[in-house]
C-alpha cells in the first residue's frame, strides 16, 4: 500500500509519496529517528509536564526543519513521512504546523 504524508505550512503544503516498493519503517526505528531529529533541531516540548508525544515530535520538526527545509531536502523528506507512518501507525497523515494539529 502507498502512504502519503502532507505537511500543511498555512495555504502552502509538501506532499510526500511512499513508493509501495519501499520496505516501512519499524516503530522503533521512527522514533528513534524522531528523538535524534527533536534533540538536534533543538525543538522543545509543547506541554508544561514535559512529556512528549509523537504527534508533538511531528509538529515540532516540522516547524524547525520549515517548508523550505523539505522542500529543498529529499532525503530528509522522505525519512520524515517514513517516521510519520511508522510512529503513528498510519498510511495516511497530516500535519498541519500552524494549527498544530496531527491527524490521519
């Protein structure tokens, strides 16, 4: 099956199309994934308890990697929406940066 991952900045989106060919991420392999790329894009977490979900990781790498950050980095891009999939368990996502919202 192909996933699709959209990553909504206002009006402006990137598109992500999973080849069915390729092999998906494990869910442990997306978050660690996700973990390197919070820490090393220096995101902070959303909530006061300081518990982080994916969802939040989501939202957070996306806004600090931007629109152009995709847009400009294909590798980066697709690890992205192969994070996306396998730590939400989804074929379908979106991820809206300006709503901060998560959904599938």
């Amino acid at each position: 099956m192909r996933s699709t991952v959209c990553i909504a900045f206002g009006s402006a989106e990137v598109l992500v199309n999973l080849p069915a060919a390729e092999a998906p991420w494990s869910a442990d392999e997306a978050r660690r994934w996700l973990d390197e790329q919070f820490i090393a894009n220096d995101c902070e977490p959303f909530r006061a308890s300081g518990k982080v979900l994916n969802a939040d990781k989501l939202l957070a790498i996306a806004n600090a990697i931007g629109q152009r950050g995709f847009e400009q980095d294909e590798a980066l891009r697709l690890a992205f929406a192969h994070a996306a999939e396998a730590a939400l368990s989804r074929s379908v996502v979106r991820i809206d940066v300006d709503a901060r919202t998560v959904s599938y």
